[in-house]
C-alpha cells in the first residue's frame, strides 16, 4: 500500500490542540539571566555615549552590555548570511531606529526591561536616506563606509571594501540582443510599480538562550529555520570548530523567513560568555518590527509588444531596499531578478536588480524570496498591456507563456514546469469565457488573474540519517525544521513508504545539530524537494543495510531477499536486528545527501545551462467588489492554482497555499510598515493589522496539479511559496477592471482606491 | 526596582491552588512561571491576538493582560483540562480532523475562544464564527479550517447532547 498522495493529519497533531507542543520560549535553564535589548531612537547618528549606571544600579540587574563589551571577546563582531556587515551591538554608528544598541542581563525579564528604560544613550546625528532610489544616487548619505561581504562567496568576493555606494550588490541579466530591440514596429509600454515594506509576524517572536557548557562547548537553543548556518557563523564569530557548538531547535511558532539564518543567536551567546550564566534573549511582537521585514520594492518595467500582442523585448530595473544590513537581500535581489521579466517567451530581455541599504528595519527573506514583489509588477504591467492593445488578459499570456520546454531568459530550459496547465485551469475555474455579476447601485465587481514562476533557491544541500533500533522502529535525524509546514510529516511519508513503515510509526526528531546532519536551511520551498530526497536516500541505504542481514540470517541470495509492509525476506526488522546482534539490540543507520547539480550563472549576464533543480508556477485569479463610496475592496473569491508536483500529504500542502494565499491578501490590501522621519509609527499587532478571519474571502479555492517531478522523492516538488507569487496583482488588476482604476503601489488602500475614483471623474481628492 | 507580592488562592482547571504573586504579574505569567503551563502563549502582548486566551469565571479571556491578583477565589481554566483519560474534547479533536492548524502556536487560545463560541451559540453560522474569531489571529492563514471545524465541533457536540 503506497503512503504517498493520502492525506493525513501532521504527527504532532495533538500536542498542537493539547497545548504541550514545545516551543523555546517554553524553554529555561539553571542559573539563566534574561535579557531586554536597548534600541536606538536614531535613524542614522554616530553613537556619542551610553550612561547605564542607572540600569546598572537597579535591584536584580547583573550587568549591562554593549557593543564595546561584545567586541572584547569576539574580535570581529560582525554577522550575516551574505555580508558581515551587522554588529552584534551597534558599534560607533546606529543605523535604523529599533537597532540594538545595549543588552541588560537581569535574574528575571520583568527587571531588564524596566532597567532598559534607565540606559541613557547620546547621539550624533547624521542625515539618513530611506527611499531605494534615492539610496541609490551618488551622492546620498552612505549607511555604510564600505561593504563586507562574507569571505564564502565567490560571486560577491570583488565587492570587497568598496567604498561610496548604498548598493551592496547589482546583478544582471541579459538575454538575446537587449540593446538592439527597441528599434522596429510595435508599441512599448513602461510603467512604476511599488511594493511596501512589510513584517512577517509570525505569532511566536523570536528567542535564543545560549549557555556555555564547560570552557569549550557552547549550546543555543532558538526557535531557527536554520540550525546548520547558525552553528557555522557562531563558529566563525567564536573561532571555534563547528563540532564546538550544538543548535538545539524545537516546534517553531510560525516563521515565514523571519527567523532564518542568525538573529538573537550571536547577542545571546555573547553575552552568556561575558556573563558566565545561561542568557536568554526573547523579543516581543513591537521588537518584530526592528528585527527583520520584507523588502520595499521600485520596479521599472518597459516591454515592447507587437501588434498580436507578443512581447519582443523587456527591460526592468528592480530597486530593493534593504535597510540598514544586508541580511539575506543580496540573494533575494539576484534570485528574484531572474525572475523578473516574467514566465515569458521573450527574445531580449535586460534585468538589473539592485540591493540597496536605506536606514530601516533589515529587510530579508520572506515566503517567496522576492517573487510576490516582482510578479506584483510584471502581472500588472501584463493587464495594462492588455488593456491599452484591448486584448483579453488570458489571451495575452496564453499568447506569451512559457511552454515546458522554452528557454528561459536565465538560459535554463523550464523542465517539470506547468505553466501552461496552471494558466488553462485558472481561466476554467475563474470560469473566464462568463460574464460575471458587475454589480449595482455603489458596488462595482472586477475579477483578475496573474501568473508567477520561481526558480529554487540553488545550489544547496541537505542531509539525513535514518536509523533502526533493536526492535526495528524507526527514527529520522534530519534538519528541516517545522514551522508548520509539515515537514516532519512529510519526511515521516518518504521513510516510510521506502521502508514500508507507516509514517505515524516512525520518530521524526527535531533539528539538533549534534544529531542532526546539515541542511541548508528551511526556506525557499527547498525541503520536500531537497531533504525529502536525502531522507529517501538515507531510507534507502539502511534498508540496503536490513536486505544483506536478512540475506545473512536466511541463507539467501541476497538478490532473492524482497521488502515489502515492513518485513524483509518475510522476517519483522525486530526478528532481522534481534538475530544479526544476537539479542534485541543494535542499530542500524543508513545516510542520505543531496546537493542538485546546478550551474553558476555567468557573473556578467546571468545566464546559466542549468539555473535550478525545479521550477515552482503559481497562479492567483480574484473576483473582488469595490465599494465606490469608501473605496474598500472586499475580495469574494480566489483561486489559486499551483504546480505541485506530487503532492505527499494533499490536504497539508492545499493548507500551504491557502495559507500562503491568506498571507498575501494582507499585504495586499492592508498591511505596511510606515514610516516618519525614520521612525516606524505603527510597530505592533495593535497598529500593524493583519488578516482576522473577518478578512478571509469565503471561497479559497486551491487546485493542484499534479505531475511527477523526475529528480523530486516520489515525484514531490516544493509547493510552500506558492501561493503568495500572483495574489497581489490579481487583486490590482481586478480593481482596475471592476472601476478602471489602476494603482500601482501596494497596498491598495481604499484611500489609494477612492483617490483613483475621483481623479479618474476629473476630481481631486485632498 | 521592586515589586510587591501578595498570595492568592483560586482555581486552576477544577483543582484549588495557592500562589505568591508579584503585584504586577499577569495571570499568563503567572501560568507559566508558577504552574508550568504553556498552552497560553503572548504573542501581542496587547489583548489583540487571543493567543493568550483562557477562560476565566467561564468567559475567555487574555490572559495576558488579566492580572493575577484580580484572580483570588476565582475559577481559571485553560487548554491543559480540556482532554479527559487520553481523549480529546470535541472541538480539539474537530481541530485535529479539520487540519485546523500550522504552527499551532495560536491554536489552544483559538480553542479557548471557540468553546466560549460554542456554549452561547449551539449551531453557529459562518458569519458568527469570522465576528467572534476577531481577536484570534492565526498569522498561517488556516482561518478556511478553522471555521471548518468549529462547525464540526458544533455538530459533535450536539450529537453528544443527544445521546
């Protein structure tokens, strides 16, 4: 009986609704001190002092740190997945308002952060720049003096002390003759698109607690997506081996990027080490919103289009803003540059996409890595196209879509890709060749799709172990972590359909990076894809391992010996263990890696034989009512059609989606971080609104397509951004066909949407 | 900076308990620190988010804007009590079936409110759901299942009364 393709709860199920589910912030240890981080109230100044006596003097503080404390015992405090650019505490200069600046330690939370309020922290101040663009001219302020990126990457080695930019790195691509084709018939067409800078908020907010076991071992516990990267850089911080320090992660309480590579790990293991206790560090949901966030967007996109409507050549130029530190931006800006022409057959292609550092929040990684922003942009630019040639929004695509098959502006031809099938079943089910209800009186209704394509994140590895005991249960060591995803589960599903297993039988352990081998990371719906693979192959070698015992104790030749329903060569895997170590003992373990073969792009024009494992195809369409008097758009239904592969657990990876989709509806429609003079004014669930369930379209349909991936365990692929890719711009250009109004920034506020109303009767609206 | 304490004594999930409570400790705090319960969660920290939720004199409350020393003689229950002998209640169990969940972070409050939902609305309608659903953010989005299962709940628990 085949465990994949059914439906089942997640193995955790119950400790979730019985409350027992372990979280780190659950977590405490012996003599532990807590810790309230003091934040910088500049945007941009030179640190002029810090006077902590105060804090210092309060009853029950045991002691208050900084930068130059940090600095005593890691010589080169400076941290980050792509450059060593963020301090462990602000050093010399602050660079965004909510940047740590000092750490309280206190014996409990409620003491450090009353005492956090009495450090008094002077500044210089300097002149600040937020915008991208403006970020980008030559002669803005400059957030950093020159850039640092991590002595691991090849590509970024010769930006290397580069003096007098905000760019921390440009990428390109080039594809046909960009240059040459513009000349010729047709009409072009360019527009701006913005998308806003918003949070992730997952529900659970950060928390690290690091202690150092004996004068050579440190251990962190921390709610991380990635255990693997943050054991590397506290290595790397510490000058220590990586077998030095163990990450310990439990059950995350939401994630969505917010929590990948290091955030409180470094400040907490600092100051255990200067503290000599266990420190925890745990952050609020205000403190959120100074930790991490999505990024800001301007998008320029200019397309030449012939008179059947098909695009002959496109030139975009995407501005990130990053914030004050580079974070994981650098690769979220050449990533999703490749992407930012759109899933389109088009002969020239130019894209520049720019990482740019501002002074705001960092802004990272974010369910989709710079997709949703990029196809916010290009599936809007695709309906004005359409609606000034007077062609019908699907005909476009269908007339421009990428087949399987096509060359891909990177270079790479789109393999195991259903672009074409997610465009059909989208026209179908958002029942496209209908007229639909327009509505009456002050409500006007609009519907509108939109088609996105993501290459996965590459090139990357994961590894696993799966191992027998002596009465033959099963265990996975494995470090993906799960957020709530299901990844667990799902690996549970590959074990065991390898091993004939059921999966609710087999222990999936949480990441531990003693235990665990190393992974990547949990991000870019690389896991099912990338450790599904390493847990099928670790399967697979232990039950190697099972059929030369079994071949052993039966006398066997070894090629007569068969696995199937948990039994080898018709003994139980107990009886196999018990009779090859003679008593129910022993274990057996079988080892699993996976790193796809992939090709670095050419540094010049971005183009590669081989750019991704897999291609990911999302495609949103909305039915939405507009209320002419307010300017409020209500969204009645969506569809969300995504390429899944073969989906391993269908009902968890519908969830995926629709969570995805639920997601992006907010940013979509409500969410922003705003800003003035540098200072976020609306930090906090109580000013930063997101989806309720009042929000939440009653029809969310999300259809998978289901093809089997030819390099995915059992055919899977990743699925979990997917959902986010093409919600945004199906809602704008359902807006624009319900009232003619197009907007070109996100979020489409009803005061951005009433605003259009009037100026489009001729009127103003102050 | 000090706090003062004083003693209290309620109860906690139909057990009489005792506490030393810091003045300005909330009842969430107070929770964990004291009780080593961890099914209510902050995550707000503002009342807005439910993920604190537990019921207090049989309403839902945030806990973690409840003070503990409003609690004295008063009856608190929270996500722990809910299953019995191993078995889960009908709206754990509708939450379970329904998928009703991701991170699950938010799940016991979100629990917490729908049994205040279901003990004054035997049959909901999904409209009900989504305005008493207002103060429980699940930032996975599983909002579709929730009201899902709180139908299924509703149904469970009346074909319950009716045996």
């Amino acid at each position: 009986m085949t465990e994949i393709g059914r439906s089942r709860p997640v193995l955790e199920a119950r400790s979730k609704v019985d409350g027992t589910a372990d979280y780190v912030i659950n977590h405490v240890r012996h003599r532990m001190l807590h810790a309230a981080i003091v934040r910088s109230t500049e945007p941009h100044a030179e640190l002029a002092g810090i006077d902590a006596d105060a804090a210092r003097a309060s009853p029950g503080v045991h002691s208050v740190l900084t930068g130059q404390d940090v600095a005593q015992v890691i010589k080169d405090p400076y941290y980050g997945p792509a450059f060593h650019d963020q301090p462990i505490l602000a050093l010399e200069k602050v660079r965004y308002v909510g940047e740590p600046v000092a750490l309280v330690l206190a014996d409990e939370r409620h003491i450090a952060v009353a005492a956090a309020a009495l450090v008094d922290v002077s500044y210089r101040g300097l002149k600040p720049v937020f915008d991208e663009v403006a970020a980008s001219a030559e002669d803005a302020p400059l957030v950093h003096e020159s850039l640092r990126p991590g002595a691991a990457f090849a590509d970024l080695r010769h930006l290397a002390g580069v003096r007098g930019t905000n760019v921390a790195l440009h990428t390109r691509l080039r594809h046909g003759d960009p240059d040459a084709a513009w000349d010729g018939g047709g009409q072009v067409f360019e527009h701006e698109y913005h998308t806003q800078q918003v949070a992730h908020v997952p529900l659970e907010s950060h928390c690290a607690i690091a202690e150092f076991v004996g004068p050579d071992r440190l251990e962190v516990e921390s709610g991380t997506q990635s255990p693997s990267f943050t054991r590397l850089e506290l290595a790397r911080l510490l000058g220590w081996r990586e077998n030095q320090v163990r990450v310990i992660v439990p059950y995350l309480g939401g994630g969505f990027g917010a929590k990948l590579y290091m955030k409180l790990e470094a400040l907490a293991a600092a100051a255990a080490l200067i503290a000599g206790r266990p420190v925890r560090v745990a952050i609020t949901m205000d403190e959120q919103f100074f930790t991490i966030s999505r990024h800001a967007t301007t998008t320029r996109i200019r397309s030449r289009v012939d008179d059947t409507g098909k695009f002959l050549a496109r030139a975009v130029e995407v501005y990130w803003n990053g914030g004050a530190y580079a974070d994981i931006g650098p690769r979220v800006t050449q990533k999703s540059g490749f992407i930012a022409a759109g899933p389109y057959r088009i002969d020239a292609v130019a894209v520049d996409s720019r990482a740019v550092y501002t002074n705001r929040t960092p802004a990272g990684a974010m369910r989709g890595f710079g997709v949703p922003q990029m196809v916010f942009a290009h599936e809007s630019h695709a309906d004005e196209i359409a609606a000034a040639t007077g062609m019908d929004p699907i005909e476009l695509r269908r007339r421009n879509l990428l087949a399987d098959g096509d060359l891909h502006a990177t270079g790479t031809r789109l393999e195991s890709a259903a672009t074409m099938e997610v465009l059909e079943l989208l026209a179908t089910k958002m029942r496209w060749a209908e007229e639909i209800d327009r509505g009456s009186g002050t409500v006007r209704r609009g519907r509108g799709v939109a088609i996105g394509l993501k290459a996965v994140v590459t090139p990357t590895t994961s590894a696993a172990t799966v191992s027998l005991a002596g009465d033959g249960s099963v265990t996975v060591r494995q470090g993906t972590v799960d957020m709530g995803q299901g990844s667990s589960t799902v690996m549970a599903v590959i074990a065991g359909q390898a091993l004939g297993v059921p999966p609710e039988q087999i222990a999936v352990l949480p990441p531990d990076t003693d235990a665990t081998p190393y992974d990547m990371g949990t991000l870019g719906s690389r896991s099912t894809f990338h450790m599904g693979n390493a847990v099928l192959a670790a399967a697979l070698d232990v039950k190697r391992q099972l059929m030369a015992f079994a071949a052993e104790v039966t006398g066997c030749s070894p090629a007569d010996v068969s696995c199937s329903g948990g039994r080898v060569a018709g003994l139980t895997f107990e009886e196999i263990m018990s009779a090859t170590h003679g008593a129910r003992a022993g274990t057996l373990v079988g080892y699993g890696s996976y790193t796809p073969r992939t090709v670095a792009p050419d540094p010049k024009t971005g183009q590669s034989p081989a750019i991704t494992p897999f291609w990911m195809v999302g495609g949103s369409g909305a039915e939405i009512s507009v209320d002419v008097e307010t300017g409020r758009i209500t969204v009645d239904r969506i569809v969300c059609v995504a390429d899944a592969g073969v989906a391993l657990n269908p009902d968890a990876a519908r969830r995926q989606v629709s969570g995805g989709v639920v997601m992006q509806l907010g940013m979509t429609l409500s969410e922003e971080m705003r800003y003035e003079d540098g200072q976020l004014t609306n930090p906090g669930l109580g000013l930063y609104k997101v989806p309720t369930a009042l929000d939440v379209p009653p029809d969310i349909d999300v259809c998978l397509i289901q093809h089997p991936h030819p390099a995915g365990p059992y055919g899977a692929k990743g699925i979990g951004e997917t959902g986010t890719f093409a919600v945004s711009p199906a809602v704008a250009n359902a807006l624009a066909d319900a009232t003619g109004v197009r907007i070109r920034s996100l979020p489409l506020s009803a005061e951005k949407v009433l605003r259009g109303l009037h100026v489009s009767k001729g009127r103003r609206l102050e | 900076m000090t706090s003062s304490w004083t003693r209290i004594t309620f109860t906690l999930n139909c057990r009489a308990v005792e506490a030393q409570i810091r003045n300005d400790e909330t009842l969430l705090e107070l929770l964990r620190r004291e009780f080593g319960l961890y099914g209510a969660r902050e995550s707000c920290g503002q009342g807005v988010c439910g993920t604190c939720t537990v019921e207090v004199g049989g309403m839902p409350v945030s806990s973690c804007l409840y003070w503990a020393v409003q609690l004295d003689r008063a009856e608190v229950t929270t996500i722990e009590s809910l299953s019995r002998d191993g078995a889960l209640d009908p709206i754990q169990q509708a939450f379970v079936d329904a998928g009703a969940f991701q991170c699950g972070f938010c799940t016991p409050g979100m629990i917490m409110m729908c049994r205040g939902l279901l003990r004054d609305n035997a049959d909901p309608s999904d409209d009900e759901i989504r305005r008493w659903l207002t103060g429980s953010i699940c930032r996975c989005g599983a909002y579709p299942e929730i009201i899902c299962a709180v139908h299924a709940a509703a149904a469970a628990v009346k074909s319950d009364a009716g045996r």
